[in-house]
C-alpha cells in the first residue's frame, strides 16, 4: 500500500486494483460537462485494442458499497460501454468537500483547456460552494490568472442567450469582455446621463447585434469607442451636461448600421491619434537624451547626432 501524494489530487494513494465498473459512479463535483463524441470514439476504440492503459482515480463512496471517480470520467464511461467489467483503479482516501471541489477543478483545468463557459459555469460552482468571492482568493483556489477570473465571472453575468453564443463560438467571450471594458463601463463613469438614457442592456444588445449583422467584424474596433467617450467627457465640466460627441455615440447605440470605424473615423481620430504621436516623440527624445548622455566616444555622440538632425529634418519637410 502507497503513502505518497497523488500528483493530481494531492491525497494519498491507498491501492491499486482492478475494481467492478458497475460500482463506480461519476463524481458530482466534476466540472467537465461536455464530452464530444469525436474524443469519446477515439479513446473507446484506443480501449477495445489496447484496454485502459492508465487507471482512473476513485475513492471510497461513504453513501454505498462502491467508489466515487476523482479522475477518468471518459475511460470509465468507455469501458462501461464495451462491456468491460473491471477497471483498473488507483482508491485515494475521501477527500472533503471543499478539497474535493476545487481538485476537481484543479485536475482538469491543468489537463485540457476547457472553453469559456463551461470554465464559467465551474468557476460559479466553486463560488457557490466555497463561499469565495474575492478575485485572487479564486484565483489561488483555482489555479487561474486574476484576468481570466474577471472574464469569467463577466460571463455569468450575461444573459443565457449570450451565453449561448460565447459556448457555441458564435461570439468569443473576449468580445463581451471589451464591450464592457471600452463601451459599457466607460459610459457608466464619464458619461451616466447617456447610461442612464439606455441603460446597460440595451447598449450591450445594440453591440452584439453589430456583431451578429457584420457591422462589427473584430474585437478591436470596440476599443475607438473609448477616446470618443473621453473626448465626450473632456468637452464639458459636468459629466451630466451635454457634449457635441453625445450624439456620436447616441447613433452608435440607436443606429443599427452605425459603424465603430466611421464613428472614429469623422470625430476623434486624427486630434487622438495626434496626441499619442506627441507622447511618442517625446519617448523619442528622451531617447536620444539618454542615448547621448551613454556615448562614450566622439564617433559615437556624432552617429546619435546624425540620426536625430536627420528625423527632425524629415519632420520639418513634413509639417512645413
């Protein structure tokens, strides 16, 4: 008998045997809802030659005379559709609750890259269950990074419809996340007189709609909206009061066939996109500050010097 720490579960392993599959029964923590049949078949016809070649993990089910699954749902499932009797079975002792939801979650999230939501759905369980609703707290239970928490979490916060689409690939997650971040949010903050015209919902549902129509073609495009929301802001000293970019982005949410780009494009881009230059030059010069403050010879400084006479000669031809 073993007294060494499972790898996957972190309990101690207790035997390894070949156990009845009849009495196993799958583990009602197991995060995994989705099994395609395309793996299922692979892994069936791989155990019909070869038969189960890793075993899975079980321990004592303290509810009946049988073991509960902590690892290997699909060969389990796929010898019980062979026909196979036995299977063989590393037995770990019982683990709480709480441990057994989170090494369960642990356990598959480290082997496969699950999809969004169902990611999602298993992270609500285990905030449901554990109680946890600090960000970073999740992410050291579960082993993911603070920013996939949020994206998650913004998941189950949309409706089932949407959520549909994020689970069928129809819209990626990444998409609702950067609505929220560059539209949603930042009209709640600079902009609530226009938030609380439309309120979130319908704000969200214009956008998805873009998307869905083909207005809206990439995840990028979302991220214009957030300078013409600043300018908005920056136009007026009252967040309540009205700016002549409110209309701008009044037709982006009214306006089925309103583009992102076009809106950008006729409003903030070049006076946005002029302030970012100013902010590289200035990183340019104080490049060639440091770059001629760290010359150590005549030919050095004169190289550095050359290169900078010529851009700002180039410049010069440019804006005169």
């Amino acid at each position: 008998m073993s007294v060494n720490p499972d790898p996957q579960t972190g309990n101690h392993l207790k035997d390894l045997k070949e156990i009845p599959v009849a009495r196993i029964r799958k583990n009602d923590a197991n995060p995994r809802i989705h099994f395609t049949p395309e793996e299922m078949e692979r892994l069936t016809e791989s155990i019909d030659r070869k038969g189960v070649l890793v075993p899975i993990v079980v321990y004592d089910d303290a509810d009946g005379d049988g073991y509960v699954l902590t690892d290997g749902e699909r060969r389990w499932r796929c010898a019980s559709e062979l026909g196979h009797e036995s299977i063989p079975a590393i037995i770990t002792d019982a683990p709480s609750p709480e441990e057994n939801l989170v090494q369960m979650f642990n356990i598959h999230m480290v082997r496969e890259a699950w999809k969004d939501m169902p990611t999602a759905r298993a992270l609500g369980r285990v905030i449901e269950e554990l109680g946890i609703q600090d960000n970073r707290e999740l992410a050291d239970a579960t082993g993911l990074s603070l920013e996939r928490i949020k994206r998650l979490r913004h998941a189950l916060t949309l409706p089932p419809e949407y959520q549909e689409y994020i689970d069928t690939g129809n819209i990626p997650l990444n998409f609702f996340w950067e609505l929220k971040r560059n539209v949603i949010d930042p009209l709640a903050s600079k902009r609530p007189g226009l938030t609380a015209e439309f309120g979130d919902s319908e704000v969200l549902d214009s956008f998805v709609n873009k998307r869905i129509n083909g207005v809206i073609t990439d995840v990028v495009s979302l991220r214009m909206v957030t300078p013409i929301i600043n300018f908005a802001a920056r136009e007026v000293e009252d967040p309540m009061e009205t700016s002549p970019l409110d209309e701008t982005i009044r037709s982006l949410v009214k306006d089925p066939e309103k583009s992102v780009t076009e809106a950008y494009e006729d409003t903030v881009q070049v006076v946005f996109e002029t302030e970012k230059l100013e902010r590289r030059a200035d990183n340019v010069v104080k490049s060639f500050e440091r770059l001629l403050g760290k010359a150590r010879t005549d030919d050095e400084k004169g190289f550095i010097q050359r290169v900078g006479l010529s851009l700002a000669n180039r410049i010069t031809r440019l804006v005169s």
